[in-house]
C-alpha cells in the first residue's frame, strides 16, 4: 500500500501535470534522495528469495519526485521472467506506483528511453526485452498507478519490429511530447507494404495508435 503522504503527493502530481508534467528540474539540495539513493531505497525493498533487482532508471518528475524503474527478475532455478516496477522516491521514503505483467521468457529488459513520453506526468518505459539467447522485441510500458499495460503487443498484434542497432526504435518528438514511436519491421509485415518505418503515435494516455507508414501530423 502507498503511504499516505506519497499517496497525496502522486494525487497531486496528477493534478499538475498538465501545467508541469513534462519538466525535468533537478532536485533542491536535501530535498530528496539523489538517483543513486533513490535507487538503493528501492532496492532495498526487494527483499524476497525470488526476486531481484536486476536493473534500473531514474527520472526525476514534477514536485521532484525521483521515479525508479526496476527490472524485477526471477532467481528461481530453470524459471526465465520478469516483470516491470514503478516507484516513487521522496525524502519520507520509497512507495511502489505501477507494476506490469510478468513478462515469460525475458533474461533482460532494456530502455530506449525513460520519461514522460506521454505527457501526464509519469515516466513511460520505451525500450526491450530479451530472452536468455539475446532475441529482443521492443516494448512501451507507460507509467501508471497500478498495473502498467505493455502497449506495442496491444496495438500492434502480429507485428514483428527489429530492434537491431542499423534500425533502433526511436521516439519522434512532438510540441511538448512524443508524437510516435518509430520502429522498423523487416520482414511480411501486416500491412503489405513491404520492409521499413512505421510510427505509432502516442496518445495522452499511453495508448499507442496502430502503425502506419507516414509519421502522424502531430502539434
């Protein structure tokens, strides 16, 4: 359960997003932990023989809230999983935000990009995740309170995008936002129209479009 004065905070964060939700300010001297702090408060709370603490990312939010994205892993012998965790780092401590699905089958998962894409004043995961031979799909996971919702899988079913580095996944920028998320698909796609680009356009609340060949008109 989030604690009260972090549930009040995160209320409020909401409430100013519109206005502050794609700031990126520093935090005043001692107002809160540092990224390295905040990530070793997190930390801390993964506890269980389970479950580790394989990777993380930080993003500094309005209020200066210190977001802390953790690649959470399995340390069960023989079983290959992961999940994504959000959470909220003040200077009152740690609370957990948003948590994904368990993700089968995935060794690692990896950031493009951590931060506001959408616009709402919670940092989304733009990124991958691999299996334990190094096959990768690309994955956006927005920030939210709650269970967090991996959006190419929903918006895009029965794609295929690469994420090689000759054709990384990037974020077409928008006014104040993302416009799209850009990313490559080589072979048979849907579509019919052959190897290339396709944008998914970013929505205000994290859902993506589905692809298209020309980049969205976007403000």
């Amino acid at each position: 359960m989030v604690p009260r004065r972090l549930f009040l905070i995160l209320v409020a964060l909401t409430a100013q997003s519109c206005g502050r939700g794609r700031e990126r300010s520093g935090a005043a001297p001692g107002a809160q932990p540092s990224g390295d702090a905040a990530v070793q408060a997190v930390r801390e709370r993964y506890t269980s023989p389970d479950m580790v603490a394989a990777g993380a990312w930080t993003w500094t939010g309005p209020l200066n809230i210190e977001f802390v994205l953790i690649d959470a892993q399995s340390t069960i012998e023989g079983v290959v999983q992961a999940r994504a965790d959000l959470w909220a780092v003040t200077d009152s401590g740690a609370g957990p935000v948003g948590q994904s699905e368990v993700m089968p089958s995935a060794a690692e998962i990896g950031a493009f990009a951590f931060e506001d894409l959408s616009g709402d004043g919670l940092p989304d995961l733009f990124g991958y995740v691999a299996d334990s031979a190094g096959v990768a799909y690309p994955v956006f996971i927005p920030g939210a309170r709650g269970a967090m919702r991996e959006e190419i899988a929903i918006a895009a079913a029965g794609w295929h995008f690469e994420t090689a580095e000759d054709h990384l996944p990037q974020v077409a920028p928008g006014s104040g936002r993302a416009c799209a998320l850009q990313l490559w698909v080589e072979q048979d796609p849907p579509d019919g129209n052959g190897s290339g680009w396709r944008y998914l356009r970013v929505l205000p609340d994290g859902r993506l479009d589905a692809p298209t060949v020309e980049p969205p008109a976007c403000p």
